[in-house]
C-alpha cells in the first residue's frame, strides 16, 4: 500500500535516481526503517541535500507522489501551450520532456549522452507510462534534427544553439510556441561559465525570435542564476 503523497526510491537505487528529487534546498523527507532512514539521509547530506526523517505519515490509495519538477518557466506556460509535435533540444535526464507527454504532446527528446536517454525512458516509464516520447541520440552541434511535421512547440532550456533556433522559427506551425530559457552574459560574468558561445546577450533572444509574437520575455537573477526567457509564437 502506498504512502501517501511519497515516492519509493530505495536507498539501493538513489544514485541512480538523483533526477527524481527536488532541487538542492527544497523540503526533503524521509520515511522507512530508523536505520534505513538514516544512512539515506546521511547519504544526501554527502550530496548537499538536507533531509530529516518524517513520524507523521500514513497509508492512502492515492497515486504516488512525485518529487521533481520540471523546468519553472516550462511549467507556467504549459496550460497555454497547444498539444501536438513537441521537440525537447537538450533534454537532459527527461523531466520537461515528461511533463510534456504528460501534457498530451508527441515528443522527440534529444540529447548527446545516453545515460542521461536512458534516465529520460526510467523516468516516463514511472510517472507518465502511457506517454508518446521518441529519446533520440544526437550531437546537436554536428547532426541533423528530425524536424517533425507539423512542428507545434520546441523547447531549449539551459542550452543554447542559434542556427537551431533559426531553424526552429523557420519550421514552426502556425500557432506554435517556442520556449527557451538559458544563461546571459552577466550570469557568465558572475560565474565564469557558460563558455562565451552559450551565454545570451541582454537582448538578444528577443532578435534571435524575431519573426514570432512574444507571448513573454524577461531577463533577471533566479536563484543565483541569470536567465534570459521568452515564450514566442507563429501567428
């Protein structure tokens, strides 16, 4: 029977797992044997996640829990997004990518590592089993993408690629939605990284998009980070 609210990692599985927990600094807690719970917690304490163990808890018939979230800015604009072909560029470990599907889009996820595929597929299989995703490998800055038809929404987020972007724009479906949020230059000033290449000018996402509609943009400090976002359309 499940715990309500609670998702099952065992303490066996967490390296594996990491992707499935909240960011760095969020509530974390945790249940199970005293002895279990605590070498758990001792094993996120090594990784800079505070936990503590949980006393009050109980049994319930809901659906498990889910710890992670997707991309902020992602998660704001998914109730206007339209469903239809999506394309994750550098998806990562898969959380947009399944929240996406979970949203009723047909997904193509791409990235170039594919350990990071492969907990993309774990992770839809857990939380979004009946979801339509396509994990393709793929060196983005070298290969070709697969553009699908019509191509309904495409998210960058913590990646940047320009000539992609154009692309991107030139291939969009009337009424479709291009999401990007990444690093500026003031972020890599601050930081030392990005790579020159991969931080935005203050205003240059706005030019790079320039033939859509800007539904938002916006560029500020986020939790220590400095991100240009916009959400642009094809009228």
């Amino acid at each position: 029977m499940p715990i309500t609210g609670a998702v099952n990692i065992p303490l066996a599985e967490l390296r594996t797992r990491t992707h499935e927990l909240p960011p760095p600094g969020a509530p974390l807690f945790v249940v199970g044997p005293a002895d279990l719970a605590e070498e758990t917690i001792g094993w996120l304490a090594k990784g800079g996640r505070f936990a503590e163990t949980l006393a009050d808890w109980g049994y319930g018939v809901a659906a498990p829990g889910r710890l992670w979230s997707p991309n902020e800015f992602l998660q704001a604009c998914l109730p206007g997004l339209r469903p239809g072909n999506a394309v994750d560029l550098g998806c990562g470990t898969g959380r947009d990518a399944v929240a996406l599907a979970a949203g009723g889009f047909r997904v193509l996820a791409i990235d170039h590592l594919p350990d990071a595929l492969e907990r993309g597929a774990d992770l839809a299989r857990r939380y979004a089993p009946e979801s339509d995703i396509e994990w393709r490998r793929l060196d983005l800055e070298r290969e070709t993408v697969p553009w699908p038809e019509p191509l309904d929404l495409v998210v960058m987020f913590f990646h940047l690629n320009r000539m992609l972007l154009t692309q991107a724009e030139q291939r969009l479906a009337p009424g479709g939605s291009i999401l990007v949020e990444t690093f500026t230059t003031l972020h890599r000033e601050r930081h030392g990284k990005p790579s020159a290449d991969l931080a935005l000018q203050p205003g240059e996402l706005a030019m790079l998009l320039s033939g859509l509609e800007v539904r938002q943009l916006d560029e500020g400090w986020r939790e220590g980070r400095h991100t240009a976002r916009i959400w642009a359309v094809r009228a």
